[in-house]
C-alpha cells in the first residue's frame, strides 16, 4: 500500500485562507486515497468545501501488498508544505480532473 498525504486547503475555522486541513493514508492509488480522506474531511472537517481534497502527495510505502484504505494519521490542521519535494498532484478547480505538479505547473 502507498502513503498518502491528503489536503484540503483552508479549514472550518478559518476558511480558505487559513491552514490546511490534511491527513495521511494508506491506499492503493490516488483515487483511493482522495475517496478515504474526503470520507473523513466530511466526518471530521464538518465538511467544509464539501470535503473535497485539494492536493495529494505520494509519500512512500507501508509495505503491504493491498487492501482497503485506511486511515495512517489522523486529521490535523496546518500549513501543508512539501519540504521534501514529494510527488504531488492537484484537482483541477474548473473540472475537477486530478493534475500531476510539472503538468499544472511546468518545470
């Protein structure tokens, strides 16, 4: 299974603007990790933004071979960064279609 770190940006609180709203975890691709993490932005984040994720990174893996999304770490709100300068992907605003970095953003 891969790791996933999954973010909403902005929170309940604060709004768009405000910190991230993120979690990790395990799944077998991106689709579903983005489906567990938005299940549990709308349970957990009283879904806010409709619990859509904003952008998902690709941390590693947890050295399962497969099985059903779960949970890794819980929700947190803060700035989501990426210091290390993981694999990531963003939705796409106007279709919601899932864009790799260097598509979205060229070199």
């Amino acid at each position: 299974m891969k790791l996933w770190h999954v973010i909403q940006w902005g929170n309940e609180k604060d709004g768009f603007n405000g910190w991230d709203t993120q979690c990790v975890v395990a799944a077998i691709d991106l689709k579903s990790a983005v489906e567990k993490a938005q299940e549990l932005f709308g349970y957990y984040a009283i879904n806010y933004r409709g619990g859509l994720a904003d952008t998902v990174r690709l941390l590693g893996d947890d050295g399962r071979p497969d099985g059903e999304a779960r949970l890794v770490i819980r929700i947190w709100v803060a700035f989501g960064d990426n210091l290390c300068h993981y694999e990531t992907w963003h939705r796409q605003t106007d279709t919601g279609e899932w864009v790799d970095f260097k598509t979205m953003y060229g070199e």
